[in-house]
C-alpha cells in the first residue's frame, strides 16, 4: 500500500484510517468532502480509486485555521502524480454538492468543517450522489469539541469503527 507519509498530521487522518480509507476507495468512484492538503485524496487516488472528485473551498475554517490551503494541495497532488486521478472542486460543499449527478459515487468521504449542522447538511446533501450499495465514511466521530458524532448517530444507528473513522455501509 502507498502512502504519502510526509501529508500525515495531527489535523488529518491517521496511517490506519489512511490504509482503511485506501483499502475502500480501490476500484470506486469516490467523493471526498473536505481535502485541506490531499493526504486522504491522494490515498485513495494512489491506491485503486478510479477517480476521486475532491470538494474544498480552500480557505479554512476555525478548527483548522483560516488560511489557503489551494496551492499547497495542488502541489501535493502533482507531486505525488496524481493529477489525473483527482478532479478538484474548489467551492463550498453546501455549493457544489447540490449540482452534482445523483448515483455518481460508490464511496463517500466526508471529513469537512466538524460542527453538527456543518456535518449534517454534508451528509443529507452527499447521500443521493450515493449509488445503492456504496459506502460513506465520516471522519472524526468520537472528537468531543466536534459536532460529527452527534450527527452520525442520529443518521446512522449501525456503523463500523476504524479509530475515528465512522463507516456506513449502504
């Protein structure tokens, strides 16, 4: 399995979330809901997705800091040569999400701004652009100062765990 180790932070996922997120995304088409500087995209486009389309607006929010995070995903997407596989949506999710073709996706990855009603509108907006069977996966559930557990559960009675990883199948 590839990874590119050098993208892990405290703030993104972690090498066993990475392997689980690789290991789903193999052969799918994949949405990825928040990219910040591509670790996850980049996994899951160098491990088997067919294409990941990745939906970021780029300039932060208050639990990863208020900056542009544009040119430095970019570049890390280009180093790692996967251009090809990612298609990038530079926009607010709330924005994008609703123009996208329903069925589109075999695996959905939301790991966007944490609070409740910012996860909730995420998950309700992504599930029609899931095909039937496919897998969602929601990241850092179990992070108390964070509003993703919550929603999760609400929507989600059964889920399987992988560290802070919540995953739904469909």
């Amino acid at each position: 399995m590839n990874l590119p180790y050098d993208l892990f932070t405290p703030i993104s996922v972690s090498e066993y979330e990475a392997q689980e997120l690789a290991r789903l995304a193999v052969g799918r088409d994949v949405l990825e809901v928040g990219s910040w500087l591509g670790c996850s995209a980049i996994t899951m486009a160098m491990n088997g997705a067919n294409v990941v389309h990745s939906i970021d607006w780029h300039e932060g929010d208050p639990h990863t800091g208020k900056n542009e995070t544009l040119p430095q995903f970019w570049d890390n997407v280009q180093r790692y040569g996967m251009r090809d596989k990612i298609v990038v949506h530079v926009g607010k999710s709330g924005d994008i999400l609703p123009v996208l073709r329903d069925d589109m996706f075999d695996f959905i990855f939301i790991d966007a701004y944490h609070t409740y009603e910012s996860c909730m509108k995420d998950i309700e907006l992504s599930l029609p652009l899931l095909r039937t069977g496919g897998t969602l996966a929601v990241h850092d559930y179990g992070v108390t100062e964070f509003g993703v557990t919550q929603a999760v559960d609400e929507l989600f009675p059964q889920r399987r765990l992988v560290q802070s990883l919540a995953i739904i199948w469909g």
